[in-house]
C-alpha cells in the first residue's frame, strides 16, 4: 500500500506528498478528511503565507490528543524558515507525544 504522506506549505512543492495543503483553513480538511487513516508522514510548514499559518491545524491535533483521539502519525517534519514558529509546533506536539522532527525541506 503506498504511503499516506501530508503536507500544509504554502509555497514548497514536496514532491513527495501525496496530498498538499496550501491554507491552514486546508489543512485542517485535509487531516480531517483522515481522521481515521494512519498518516505516514505529515509535513507542516508554520508561516502560510500572510497572517496565516499552520496554528489551526496544531491546535486540532493537540484537542484530538486531549480527547483520546490522537491522530495516528507516523512522524510529523517541521520545515520553517521561522525558527521561533517552528519550536512552537515542535513544543506543542511533542507535549502531546506525537514524533516530531525539526528538519529542513
């Protein structure tokens, strides 16, 4: 079975998602829409472009946590060029064990 790969990025290709989300508004249908799905790697990207960025779909994996319910990720990769943003999700979700790693894409 191929690997279930996301990103949320607004402006990185990722050649090797298989899904790509460019809006935290995005991000959170994509994840939402596998809920129920093991999610190999989700890659997150923190500034989305504006005044957007990827703290929607933190706070929804961190309320999934909360709830019981974590999603199931195999390794979320943070790849920002803000690194005082990137330590924010990296905090945030290894606060609620999922794996993450701070690396460059």
């Amino acid at each position: 079975m191929k690997p279930v790969i996301l990103g949320i990025d607004d402006l990185r290709p990722l050649p090797w998602a298989t899904q790509i989300a460019r809006t935290s508004d995005e991000g959170v249908k994509l994840l939402q829409a596998h809920r129920d799905t093991f999610i190999d790697e989700l890659w997150l990207d923190h500034d989305l472009g504006g005044d957007d960025s990827v703290l929607p779909v933190v706070t929804l994996m961190e309320e999934a946590a909360f709830n019981g319910r974590p999603f199931r990720i195999g390794t979320v990769f943070v790849h920002s060029a803000n690194p005082i943003g990137a330590e924010t999700v990296v905090r945030s979700l290894t606060r609620w064990n999922y794996r993450v790693r701070r690396t460059t894409a």
